[in-house]
C-alpha cells in the first residue's frame, strides 16, 4: 500500500472512531434516514428480503438500514450490525430498541481486517 494511501486510511479512521463524529450522526440520524429512503426502498425490492433470513451488516454506522432489515425478517429472522467504532454501535443499538426490536445482535469489527474464506465462483 502507499503511504499516501496509507495516511489517508489513518486519517478516515481517527475520524470514524472520534466521539464528535458520533455524536454528529446520532444528532442527524432521523434526516439522513428520510433522506435515504427511496434508494432503501429500492434496495428491500431488489433483495427480496423474508421473514425468517439472517443477515449481515457490515460497516453499519448507526444502524440503517439494518435495523429496517431486522422489522422486514422478524419474528425468525436475525441480523447483525457491525461498525468498527464502538460509540456508532452504541447508537445502532439505541435505533434497534427505539424501534422495539431483539432480533438483531451487534459486534464491533473491522470489516477491512476481517479474515473472509477463500469463495470460489
């Protein structure tokens, strides 16, 4: 890797992982929601998604549209929600329960450093 690339990942990450940025997205969690919508609604109608289904989150941020994906595959169905700051974990699981939701868990993960199996197409 670069190290110009390098500095800019070190940079990006000190932001996400710094205490303002959380609170900035927890302050405008419910407008950038509404402003997502459409393209939410468009991504639920191309991923068929049913009740029952466990998905995976990766990178969530404060939640959504995770926690919409946990209404659409209740009562059976389970998602996790993943970021790799704490402080955005700990507002996804404030949404999920505003939301009246226990089927969703939460895991603080780096997705850029997860080890993925070797998929073969």
């Amino acid at each position: 890797m670069s190290d110009d690339l390098t500095k800019f990942e070190a940079k990006v990450r000190a932001e996400w992982m710094d205490d303002a940025t959380a609170r900035a997205w927890r302050k405008w969690h419910d407008k950038s929601v509404r402003f997502w919508q459409e393209l939410t609604e468009a991504m639920f109608e191309v991923a068929k998604l049913l009740s029952g289904q466990r998905v995976l989150d990766l990178a969530s941020g404060t939640g959504d549209p995770a926690v919409m994906i946990a209404g659409r595959v209740a009562p059976h169905g389970h998602v996790v929600i993943t970021d790799l700051a704490p402080q955005m974990i700990d507002i996804a699981r404030e949404n999920a329960t505003k939301a009246g939701l226990g089927n969703v868990s939460f895991e603080v993960v780096d997705a850029h450093t997860m080890p993925f199996p070797e998929a073969s197409f």
